[in-house]
C-alpha cells in the first residue's frame, strides 16, 4: 500500500473480459489479474469509490459479453476491462451528494476489489442491515424486483389460477412462486436437477415440480401437472419450453416474459412454431424489463423486509467464495450449476 | 316447387366439404350439389329459416376444414354436409321470438340456398338497410368488429404512432389501416400485388404500402418504412413477417394477434426466432377472438354506420357471383386471388 500525498493507493484484484464470446461463455474467456486504485474520488467528479462486498450473477450479463446488436438493451462490456454487473459495496469516499463514507449501497459496479462509480443512478443506499447484505444482490435487489413486478404488475394473478414458473430455483423464480403461493395460486416449476426440485416442493413450498432434463416430452409433462391448463407462465427460459407451455395456456392466459436463458448461447434463436394458440387462447404475452420500474423500490422494500422478517418467504443463494471463483460462477449459469442466487462473495465487510 | 299439405319443398344448392384438407384447399376439395328443404320450420323448435343472399369467405374458415385439434376453437366441418359460415340472409320462417318473416339477419348459415338455422346464437338482425347489405359480411359484420375491437382494444392506439398492418387490402386490414388514419397515426400495409398495394395508397389512404412478395429481405423493407420503427403491428399474416417485425418494434410496441393466414397450409407451422425482442422493447402481444366482444357491436355500429354514410371510411369487396362460384372463391383467400373482402352473393333479394 503506497501513500503519495496522502491519497493511499492499493492494489485492485479484478475480473477481465478477455474478448466477445461466442456459444457457451467458458471461465477462460475472463482472466483474473491485480491492477491498482487510488481510494478517493476525483476532485469535482460526482463519483463514489466503494469497496466491494458481494457481486451478483445474472444470465443477462451474457448478452453483455457479445458486440452490441439492436437486441441489445444495455451495452456490452468492453474487453479488456473488468466485467460490470450488480453489487453490494461499502463507500469508501464519495463526491456525491447523496452517498458518504460508510454507507452500504447495491447498484452497478466493477468485477473487482474497489470500484470507482461514476455512473451512480443505479445506485441504491442500503438502508436495512437486519437481513443479510448479500440479500441486495437477489431478493432484495434486481432479481427481487423483478419477480415482483413480473407476478404483480405483468400477470395480473388471481387466487386460485395455476401458474407454471421455468428456471423456477433461479434467483428470480424462487420468489415468483413463492408470490404465488401467497396469493392462493397452485404453482409448479421446473428446474433442471433434483436437487432443485426438491428445494422447489420442500424449501419453497411448490405444489409441484419436475426436472426438465428428464422429459422427454414437455408437453406431456405440462398435461400431466396441469390437467386443467396453465392460466399464467412466468417464462425464463424460452425456446422448446415456450413451445410446449403454449399448447397448454388456458383461456385468456398470460406469459411474463422475463428472460429465455435457452437461447443467449446459441447462434440462432429456436424458432417457436405454437404461436396460433396466442389467438386460440387469447393469451397475452408481454415481454419486460424491471428497469421500468424501479420507482415502486421503496413499496416493494415494504413489503419484502416483512416478509423476510417473518419468514413468509425463504430464500436460497449459491455463495462462490473470492473474486477468483467469479468467472467459474457466472459461466455456471448457463449450465445450470448454481442451487439458488449465484452471489460471489469478495469481502464479507 | 313441391306442395304437400301447404309445405312448399323447394331444391336447395349447397357446397359440400367433400373431406377433410390437408395443405392447400383447392377448389375440387368441395363440390356443389342439389338437395331440397321445405321451407317451414319445424313445429315446436326454435329454428330461423333464411333465403342466403351473401356469403361471407373467411381466413379462419380454413381450420374447421380439417380434424378437430386442441389448437380449434370451433368446430370442425362435416365431410358430406353443407360448409358452414357468416351471411347475410332474408328470413322466411320463423319460430324464434326474436326473427319474423321479412327480416333480414346475418350469421352463422351453410352454404346453400336456404338454411333451416337451429343454433340463432350468433345472428343479427339487420336494421339499417341504406348501406349495401353485403357490408353484412365484412365492414359490418364480424370483419369489421375484427379490426374495430383488435384496433381500438387491444392495440391501445394514440395519435402520431407508427402502424403496421398485413394483409392490409383484406377485410379486416383494410378496416384497421383507416381506423389507424382517423386517429391521426402513419400507417403502412403490406399485401400481396400491384393492384392491392395501390388500392391501400389510393383508395384507403395509407401512407405507405409494399408488396411481400417483391421484398427478399423483409426485415430491410420494415426499416425503409418505419426508420423510427413501428409501435403497433396487426398481425394477420405470422410467420417470417412476424420474425421481420420483432426486429423493429419500438420500445413498448404492441402486436394485435389477429391471424396467421401464412401458416394455416403448413403441416408444421414456421418457427417464430426473434422473441428475445419482446424483452428487450417491452412488447406487450395479444391474441384475440372478435367472439369475446360482440357485447361491443352496437357501439360499434354507431361509430360504422356514420363514417360509411359520410365516406370517412371506404370499403372494397371482391364479389363472386352464384353459389358455384363459392368454393373458387374461399380457396382464392389462401392464395391471395382476392382483391378486399371476399364475398359470394347466391341472391340479391
């Protein structure tokens, strides 16, 4: 640690994208190495230097590791940089008005030790620490509010309708059921182990479950756990699923459509023949994006600490321990390795 | 003409469904035969007979001339019976509270001269007799409520977006085209000739029209006409247009499921690839059946009969003369052969 002038300058382990990828992302395509950060922030700058807790693995950064398309809705990462996504951090200085030293704050930061923010509207102070701090990066954070608006805001549920959630023990599935259970839904979901299966019907309180991987025929699965139809798909996965989940849609069904983790790593997106059942069916579907709604953070908080509290809700994160086990984690996404949220965990304080 | 105790018995043309279809109907898939029916509904039924004047050709004809499936939603024709659709007819008998000799009405009718209607459900009677009473079968009739409830409730349209329609020159679209010029939208069609394409710029009003068939690369073409990219998609037509339009959607677009005229041939439908984009623009995707709105039709009626009788909106037919004519006619609607509203007139009084 060196001090020149008395701005103390320390080495910053970091997570590098070392180019675009093509298929399946590999720990190969990231490198670890050890650059160096001065811990202040630039005079008249707007920034916030933080040091950063927990990062958060979530199958979108894939779309992020690709040259920008007019598919993209966020920009890619730049190689040779570190890799960029959702963290917990602890502000170590800060040149912004509404973050100081010693605040704890989530939002977008580096794949690295410390982080110098200059893009702080993504940053949210942390202003509950009864719960887990790791918590910011899933329940709490992006992957929180988006289980929460897709089921509330986008599937309009009712008591009683029967709900199918695909990638149900991932981050953002685990709580969508778990909704749905409180709302009087019957719930299934599907997952590709059993392992995660028996988490969905005995952690989360699932009415059902299956493992994907061993049906060979989709559609008859569905029939099988949904004799009377699905009125609601929360759909993460796309693909050969969407397909069979469509010729099981009720009535005036709807499909949030929040992710279709399928198909980030293939060349060309399956294409999906059972689209007809839209107007048989009179389904709607509805693509979204939970950065349209963030100013309903503040109720959802309200709502979720209590939960949490109470222990209504449960949740189950996959804890990689050290920036060096990042690359290995985030990969593991897309083969379905991770139990739960996948966190990395790069200093507990 | 037969008389046996005052029951005239008269010979009765129809249409018969000769089998069921696979892939293309064609003409010889039907033949047209001569039966007889007494004119007098039978005692103590509820039962409407009419004299058919039109006959109503619809896309969605198409899939009650094969098996049952799970993707029906109406039942399938009978092989050896009269094919069955909407028209427009004049009541000659009556036992049903609600329709007297010297009505006319339109609904569900076979493709015959006379039909003995026992399920009245779905007729109408027809009030307003100073437009041409063809329009029964398209502008007013179910067409027409097709374009006016997937226009104005499903699309959620506002002044100054970008619209397109496919199939634009058929009944439905050509409705929707001028409903979308009305509220002050910019509204491009596709179609499938020189001939309709000219009628959507010059007779409809588009802003601007194209011919599929002469665009190889769809995609290309939507971004020549809509640089800004399009908020509202009437969809008549999926498969590769749909794929073409995903691509340029704008930021929560919409796509009215109206039909699929480009898949109902295939014995497997095409894959849909570019569903991604429903995320990432936020797309909201509805199917729809006019047979959930017909609450609607008055409404409606108000809003159609002025704008007809003041020229606001124009209409074309494509008109078949004699029942003969029918089966050449309802096969052309897959072809495209039909330029507007196919209609088959079997009388005109």
């Amino acid at each position: 640690m060196a001090s020149v002038k008395g701005e103390e300058v320390v080495s910053n382990k970091q997570v590098i994208l070392r180019d675009y990828v093509t298929g399946y992302p590999k720990e190969s395509d990231m490198y670890v190495t050890t650059g160096s950060i001065k811990l202040k922030v630039p005079e008249g700058s707007n920034a916030v230097l933080v040091k950063n807790l927990y990062l958060s693995c979530d199958p979108y950064m894939r779309s992020r590791m690709k040259p920008a398309t007019n598919a993209s809705y966020i920009a890619s990462f730049t190689p040779g940089s570190p890799i960029v996504g959702r963290g917990v951090g602890k502000v170590l200085d800060s040149a912004h008005p509404n973050f100081k030293k010693g605040d704890l704050v989530w939002g977008m930061t580096g794949w690295e030790e410390y982080s110098l923010i200059t893009e702080t509207d993504s940053l949210f102070e942390i202003q509950h620490t009864d719960v887990p701090l790791s918590y910011y990066t899933g329940i709490l954070g992006m992957p929180g509010m988006t289980a929460y608006v897709g089921f509330y805001e986008v599937c309009s549920p009712k008591k009683g309708e029967y709900v199918f959630i695909s990638a149900a023990s991932g981050a953002v599935g685990q709580l969508v059921g778990q909704f749905a259970k409180l709302l009087g839904c019957f719930v299934v979901g599907s997952a590709g182990s059993k392992e995660k299966v028996d988490l969905l019907k005995n952690k989360f309180g699932f009415d059902d479950a299956f493992n994907y991987k061993e049906e060979p025929d989709l559609d008859a699965a569905l029939k099988r756990y949904f004799p009377e139809g699905i009125d609601i798909y929360f759909e993460n996965v796309g693909g050969k699923t969407l397909d069979a989940v469509l010729l099981n849609m009720r009535i005036h069904g709807r499909i949030a459509v929040c992710g279709m983790i399928s198909q980030y790593n293939l060349d060309q997106p399956e294409g999906v023949k059972n689209l007809m059942f839209l107007i048989v069916k009179r389904i709607h579907m509805q693509g979204f994006l939970v950065s349209d709604y963030y100013h309903l953070y503040p109720k959802f908080l309200d709502t979720m600490l209590p939960y949490i509290r109470e222990g209504k809700i449960v949740y189950v994160e996959d804890i990689a321990e050290g920036l060096e086990s990042g690359p290995a984690a985030l990969v593991g996404l897309f083969s379905g390795r991770n139990v739960g949220k996948q966190v990395v965990v790069v200093a507990r304080e």
